[in-house]
C-alpha cells in the first residue's frame, strides 16, 4: 500500500513505519538518522514557517540533510550542529525562492495597500493613542521564552506571502538587498516598499500580542 | 516654539517610519541622519519606533534556531521514516 502524500522521487513503499531502518553502509551511519531524530523537526518547522507548504518544507529538509551528509567533513564543530544545519537550510530556501522568483511575478499589488495610514492624522504625525508604546522587557528577557517564538511564529504567518519571503530573505537569511532584488526580479522601491510594510505589520502585531496583551 | 521649529524642519512620522525602514537595509545620507536625530528630539514615538525596528531584526535573526519551540506541526512519521530511508541510501 502506498504512503499518502509519499514524496515523487522516492521509490519506498512502507507498510509501517518504523523509528530506525538498517543502515546499508559502514562509515557513521547512526549521523544521519540521528540528526533526523535530533533536527528534523527543528528544521521543518523553519522551512514551513518560510516555504507554508508541508511537501516543500519535507523536500527542503531533505535536500538540507543531503547536502550535509555530503560535506559533514567540512563540519569542523565552529558551531552547534543545528546551527550548521540551519545554515545550509537557508540556502536551500533562498534556492528554492530563486528559483521561484525567475518562474512568477513577485510584486503583488494586493499587498503593497497602505493598511496602517489610520495611525497617522492627515498632517503626517502620529495619532497619540496610536504611537509606538514603550515594550518591556528587554530583549534577552524575552527571547528564552517559547510562547515569545510562537507569537513571533503567529505574526510572521499572518503576512501576505510575499511580503512574509521578502522579509525572511532579508532578516532570516541576511541576504543583502541587491541579490534580493536580483533574485525575484523587483525592484529596489518595490524591495523597500514590501519590508517597510512587513515591519510595520509585524511590530504592530508583536505589540498587540506580546508587550501590550493582556497579562 | 522650538518644537515648532524642529517639526517644520524635519520629515512627518509617517515619512520618518518609512525612512528609517529603508536605513535598515542601505545608509542614509548624512544630512537625513541629522534630521532624524532631530526629529526623534519631539518625537519620542519615532525614536521608540527605530528601536522597535532593531528589535524585530534581533528576533528575526536569532527565530531559525527556536522554529522547535514556535509549535506545532512537526515531520509526520511518514515523512520521518522516508528521509531515514533516503539519507541511508545515501
């Protein structure tokens, strides 16, 4: 019987799955399994945070673990595994959004609308009871904290998508505005245009959510 | 008065939000450097609002390696035991 949702370019057919499969070769087997058991959950909920789609988050984590067991050699411990993991993750998805953004149009008019010009009097200056409150505490406070991430998680799932790819390409990945531009085909105003409307949207949501909730 | 002053010679916060998204991914002159640190001497919001800015980068950069804590969903276990089976493969 056939797995649902069973990936195209995988032959396997398993009637039960099971926690560990025989390995076929000698040399540190037990790595990859491992960082499956380890990181596999880690990453995926990365690349689904980046790509919204199960089987292309799978097929990143894949491709991520692939590359690893590939180049584990080159993995001299300067970092934790995850982050090394991590590391080689991202560029999967920059890959796969270079890849993407040569296929389809990337600027998406929808999402450029200017949602947050309540907050300003027709002047330009902040309505008072709309300014930036104060957020408290700081920051090394807060990020230990997993209900901080799921809220960070939330807010991200909230953005339009392309807004959300922009904004991870530029914060999550540090690629430099350039090769963003160069990736997926926009242009520079429309680049700036979509991040400024990503940290608008995301600080508004982090305040109503996080700093300013209801304790 | 003064505040007067400034507010006339300086960008409106809802330009001043914008530009300072723009100054986290390219320099800004040195003349819209002053005027900023201007503007942020009557406007306590805007200057909240930069720093809100680099707080949103922090987080976002340091958010890949807590993606385990940021909840559910996680690899199915059929998709688990296909990459074990692939990786071995290998």
């Amino acid at each position: 019987m056939n797995q649902p949702g069973a990936a195209p370019s995988s032959s396997v057919t398993a009637e039960r799955p099971t926690t560990t499969i025989a390995p076929r070769r000698g040399r540190a087997q037990t790595n990859p399994e491992r960082w499956v058991d380890e990181h596999g959950d880690c990453l995926f909920r990365y690349a689904l945070v980046r790509v919204r789609r199960r089987e292309v988050a799978e097929d990143l984590v894949q491709d991520t673990l692939l590359a690893a067991i590939r180049s584990r050699e080159k993995f001299a411990g300067q970092s934790s595994e995850r982050s090394w993991l991590t590391g080689i993750l991202k560029h999967k998805i920059s890959d796969h959004f270079r890849k993407l953004g040569r296929e389809t149009s990337f600027t998406d008019l929808d999402s450029l609308a200017d949602e947050f010009s309540e907050k300003f009097v027709p002047e330009g200056y902040w309505v008072h009871v709309k300014g930036p409150k104060e957020w408290k505490p700081e920051s090394d406070e807060v990020m230990h904290r997993a209900e901080f991430w799921q809220t960070m998680r939330h807010c991200l799932d909230k953005l339009p998508e392309r807004i959300a790819n922009v904004f991870m390409l530029r914060e999550m990945d540090e690629v430099e505005s350039k090769e963003i531009c160069s990736m997926l085909s926009i242009s520079e105003s429309n680049l700036w245009v979509m991040l400024h409307r990503a940290r608008m949207a995301l600080r508004e949501c982090l305040e109503i959510n996080w700093f300013n909730r209801e304790k | 008065m003064l505040v007067w002053i400034i507010s006339w010679a300086t960008p409106k916060c809802r330009d001043v939000v914008r530009i300072l998204s723009e100054q986290m991914d390219h320099e800004l002159p040195l003349m819209m450097r002053f005027r900023l640190r201007l503007h942020f001497s009557v406007c306590c919001w805007c200057e909240r609002y930069m720093k809100q800015l680099h707080y949103i980068r922090e987080a976002a950069r340091r958010f890949p390696e807590h993606a385990d804590e940021a909840g559910d969903p996680a690899l199915s276990p059929e998709a688990r035991f296909r990459l074990k089976h692939v990786l071995n493969s290998q």
